[in-house]
C-alpha cells in the first residue's frame, strides 16, 4: 500500500536501520523497485527528481503510474511516492497532485529563506499528512541540474530546520551525487555524529551510491535512516543494455523489441536495489 514517510522513518532511525530511496525515470524503473522490495519483503521510497517528473509527464502523471503499478503488481510492502530535491514550486505541485512525501530542497536560498519555505511546505503537507525532508548544508555534485556545493552541514542550521516541523533531514557531511571522485575522502561523521545528537529527527544521506558499506553501515548507527540511491542503478542498467547490445542480441530474432532490450537493464536495477537492501539492512515488513 501507499504510506506516508513519518512512521517508517521514524521507525527506521528508533531501530538503528535504515530504508531505501530509490529514484525512478519511467514503467521500468518503477517495475524493477517496486519488485526488488516485494521480493526482499521491505518498505520502500520511490521519488521522482524534477527533471524525472518532467521527463515522465509531470507529477500527476508520476504519481498515478506508481499508484497504479503498485496495484497491478499487488505490491503489499509500504511505499512512499516522494519527490526528491523539489524547489517551492516542485514541492507544491508534487504535494497537490497527491505524492506521500516531498522534498523542499532550499540549499541554494539563504538559510534564512530556506527556513520559512521549509515551514511553509511543512504547513502545506502536514495538512494532507504528507511527510517533509528538508536540507542542511548541500551535497557535493550535480543530480538532474541540481548543483551544490558540498557546503558541510552546520549543527545549530540543522536544530534550526528540525524545529521548523519536518519529518526528516537531509544533512551536507561530504556526501556527492553521482560518482565520487578519485580523492574522496569519505563522510565526516563527526559533523554527522554531532547533528545526529542534537537532532532526533530521521536523518538521510544523499549521494548513496559508490559510499563504502562500512561507511553506510557506520552513518546509520550514527541517525541515519534513508538512504538515497540513484547513480548506482543508472549505472547497472547502462552497463546491461550495452552488453546486450555489443553481444549483438538486439539483431537476433526480434531482439530489437523494446521489450526485450529494455529486459535486461531492467533486471540490473531489480538486482543492484535487492543487492543494496540487502546490505543496508531494512528491518522486514511483518
Ligand atoms: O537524491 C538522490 C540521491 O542523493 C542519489 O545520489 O545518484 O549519488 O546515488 P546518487
Ligand atoms: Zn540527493
């Protein structure tokens, strides 16, 4: 079924666990999460960048195809349909076209700003009992033409935020999007160690993939509760379809259906986000 983010987080950060995020670009994608957390028997957060929604239709569009899909697959485990680092506008829109949870991602505003659309968004999906994420700091790298700094998240900005009433908080603690460099010299967990402490809210790390399982697994006992994965899937389903297609199968038969070249990236991301909760270890659903 279709949940709010509020209890399963909540849950997730009292339990000393962590649950996924995965982002989503179409049906297939949205097959393959969706499948991968039935099968693993785990609730699951499904979202949508601004620049995904627009590419699939619009949040209307996005948030019924999730809807739709987790009934034809008779999914049973809790999803929530979020939208992932929405600008005001985004949020508002992703909050009236019925999302379970919106991001209001105000890094790039003064953090004076950030607070009161925060609270603003805040009063919108509370309302609706939507659940909120809002951001500290930023994450290093670009995702879908969001670009930050990787500005480090500071303590009292961060008691600032989670008094502001949101559900959970994405905090900057050296994290990147997309690939990490070379250099990279990993989280500062004792930035993330003393937000963790002074903040009781769930916590979340953006840039999932390509962070160290010891990392994570470290990041987790410290609060954090969501983990943010989308370049890795980006990346399995890439390299599936490549293989498929320099084996030269896509001129076998009628291997060039879009069915069946489309199958096995498909398959890669079902794999990469069984391959991540598995490792990330989400408590099962009862
Ligand atoms: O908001 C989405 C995530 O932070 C994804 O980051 O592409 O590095 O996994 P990633
Ligand atoms: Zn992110």
């Amino acid at each position: 079924p279709l949940v709010h983010g509020t209890e399963i987080f909540q849950a997730a950060r009292k339990g000393h666990y962590c649950v996924g995020a995965f982002n989503t670009n179409n049906l297939e994608w949205t097959r393959a999460i969706l499948g991968a957390a039935q099968e693993k028997n785990v609730p699951v957060l499904i979202q949508t960048s601004m620049g995904a929604a627009k590419y699939m239709g619009g949040y209307e569009l996005c948030q019924k195809l999730i809807e739709a899909t987790v009934k034809s697959m008779d999914i049973t485990v809790p999803v929530i349909i979020h939208l992932d680092h929405g600008d005001y506008e985004a949020a508002k829109e992703a909050i009236a076209a019925g999302y379970n949870s919106v991001m209001f991602d105000g890094h790039d505003l003064p953090f004076a700003e950030n607070v009161e659309k925060t609270k603003e968004i805040v009063k919108l999906a509370h309302a609706k009992g939507i659940s909120v994420e809002a951001e500290v700091g930023s994450i290093g790298g670009e995702e879908d033409g969001v670009v930050g700094e990787g500005e480090l998240a500071s303590v009292e900005e961060a008691k600032e935020l989670a008094a502001t009433g949101i559900d959970f908080l994405a905090a900057g603690i050296g994290n990147i999007h997309g690939q990490y460099p070379a250099n990279w010299t990993g989280l500062h967990f004792d930035r993330l160690k003393e937000i963790g402490e002074a903040v009781d809210l769930p916590l979340v790390l953006h840039g999932g993939s390509g962070i160290p399982q010891d990392q994570v697994e470290k990041a987790i006992s410290m609060g954090i509760s969501k983990l943010n994965i989308n370049t890795e899937c980006q990346l399995s389903f890439a390299k599936a379809t490549r293989e498929y297609i320099e084996a030269g199968k896509d001129q076998e038969g009628k291997g060039y259906d879009p069915r069946k070249l489309l199958a096995p990236g498909t398959k890669a991301i079902a794999d990469t986000v069984k391959e991540i909760i598995g490792w990330m270890g989400t408590k099962e659903v009862k």
